[in-house]
C-alpha cells in the first residue's frame, strides 16, 4: 500500500513488539511476555538464578513488565504528540545543524562516499579505505567534524534543559533524544542514510539489505557518571546500524562486538573495539553488542538504525517469525504490505 499524496510507502510494526524483547535491567535479561502463566513457566527459574528469589522481588518485574507493555502499546501516539509540542515551543539553539551540509562531514567520509558513487566501486577496493576492526564486518570511518559533534552536544544539552517534553531513546537506554520528534528526520537523517550511507551499505551488506534501507530509527544517547553508564550485551531492531561517538570529554566506555543473534554466548568470544570521537563504527544490526561502563565524564553518541523493508517484511529480525502487521507513525518500525 502506497501514500497516494507522495507515493512512499506505509510503514508498520510487528506485533511481537508488544510482548517480545523486554529488556530488564536490574537482571540484565531479555525476556517475552504474553501472560503471567507463561512468563512465569519461563523465567522465574531464571530470574531466581539471578538474584529474584522473593514474591515481592517478582512481583516488582512483572509491575515493571505491565509498565512497558502499556508503554509500547501507547508509543506511535505519544510520540507523535511530543513531537508537535516541540515543534510548536522549543526554540533550537543551532537551527542551521537541522538541515545537512556537506561542511558538517569529514573529508575521510566524503572521500568514501564518493567513491562508492563511481560506476568502477567495488567491495574489495573500498575495504582498503576503511578501519576494518578485529571484529567482523564492523568498520570505522570518521563521520562528522569535531566542530559540527560540538554543535549537535550543545544543541542536544540546550533540549536536555528546555521544557519540552522528551521520550526514551528506547527500551534500553534512559537519557537522549529521539531525533524524529526533535525534527531531524526529513532535513537531515533522512538524506544522510539515502545519500551518503546507501552507497556504502550497498557495497559492504548487500546480504542482509543494505542496497535496499528506506527506512531507520534515530536517536543519541547520554552516559553520564549519574546516570547510564553502560548498555548491556544486545543486538539492535535493523539490518545496518551506524553509531557515532559525538563527545563529550570522557574515558573508557568502548563497544564490545560478540557474535550474531543466532549464535549462543557461551560459544562466542566478544572483541573489544575503541570508540573515538567523531568517528562512526558501522555494523550489522544482527551483531551481537555492548558498551562498557565510562569511567568518567559524559558521553553523547548518535545512533541510525537503518531499515529495509525488502528483508523484514520475509522475517522480523526481533522474533524470527512472519510480521504480524500493525498501525504505525512515521517510519514505524520499517515494515510495509507490499
């Protein structure tokens, strides 16, 4: 089905995003919930291992479950109120960073894009322009210039501050900013996945969609010493995803990459990679990944979650099965009927 005023697709959910990778924090578990009878048949003997050994302990998780079921549930709305509050009040601090420039990229990036854009770009002679890291298939590349992470931090904290209201990054993450209700998407996130990170995915992930992304979910996260100071082992709802590390000044923090999905932790041996400032490390969204705890200071990173509809509408990559289509806003989580 198409939008008949601008010809672009529907986008949808699944429905399994409702019920399927909860993530609890304090146990630092994934889990599924459809009812108490079944979470209970399979995960209060986990959970018991882990340290949930009192009726008040699990009680307290399914509370929190029911929380972020109804979270969900309302999620396309509220977001989409946020998103015309803001528009209507906030005040940007930096309204030109809205809108991309190629002044706001750096030369290494350009060159890469560039390259790729040659009728002559091959995989093989592209991977000699980029930092191919010990784990595989993850590439480093500086993305932005420092003067332009600056700017975005300092338009991002003017936010932070401002009255506006604000959502989660998502289920993991408590402290950035979506960047669609912040009004990134059309300016800028929208034409720097079609038109710079396109040519690049084309060529380094044609098998798990990256010729084909037409869609993503964008947002940046904060760690602060008060706050996050780390994301646990985990994969991300995209078949590409481009993290970027903004700044500010801080130490320690770096990714950590195991295996994919599919394979079981205690079969994988996790490579630790160095996350430096304004550069990007581009991964598969299947990859199995983390952050370390930062030792000090604050952290901003920018995170694209880049989708193609070509591949998960044949198999949603968060529970493996057939989607089950609903109702979305805006990008939704990248599946269309067609």
């Amino acid at each position: 089905m198409k939008n008949e005023e601008n010809s672009e697709p529907n986008f949808y959910s699944c429905s399994c995003f409702t019920t399927d990778n909860i993530f609890l924090k304090e146990y630092k578990l994934h889990v599924w919930f459809v009812s108490e009878h079944q979470f209970r048949l399979d995960y209060q003997e986990v959970l018991r291992g882990l340290g949930c050994t009192t009726d008040l302990q699990f009680d307290d998780v399914l509370q929190k479950i029911a929380q972020e079921v109804d979270r969900r549930r309302s999620l396309g709305v509220k977001s989409a109120e946020r998103a015309a509050v803001i528009r209507g009040t906030y005040q940007p601090l930096h309204p030109h960073v809205y809108h991309i420039r190629e002044s706001f990229l750096a030369s290494e990036f350009k060159q890469i894009v560039n390259y790729c854009r040659s009728s002559e770009a091959s995989e093989e002679a592209l991977l000699r322009l980029l930092q191919s890291e010990a784990a595989p298939r993850v590439y480093r590349f500086a993305v932005f210039t420092k003067k332009f992470c600056d700017q975005l931090i300092e338009e991002f904290e003017h936010f932070e501050q401002s009255s506006a209201p604000k959502g989660r990054p998502n289920t993991m993450n408590n402290y950035g900013v979506l960047l669609s209700e912040l009004g990134f998407d059309e300016g800028f996130i929208t034409p720097l996945r079609e038109q710079y990170l396109c040519p690049v995915t084309s060529l380094l992930y044609p098998d798990c969609g990256g010729r084909c992304l037409d869609s993503h979910r964008a947002f940046v996260v904060k760690y602060d010493m008060h706050e996050d100071l780390d994301l646990s082992y985990h994969y991300d709802n995209a078949e590409v995803t481009l993290n970027v590390s903004l700044g500010k000044d801080f130490s320690e923090g770096n990714l950590y990459f195991g295996d994919m999905r599919q394979v079981p932790l205690s079969e994988t041996e996790c490579t630790e990679v160095e996350h430096r400032v304004t550069e990007g490390l581009l991964h598969r969204g299947q990859h199995m990944h983390g952050a370390l705890p930062i030792a000090s200071g604050q952290r901003w990173n920018l995170i694209i979650w880049m989708r193609a509809s070509q591949e998960r509408n044949k198999l949603c990559p968060m529970c493996g099965k057939r989607p089950v289509l609903l109702k979305g806003e805006g990008f939704a989580d990248g599946f269309t009927n067609d």
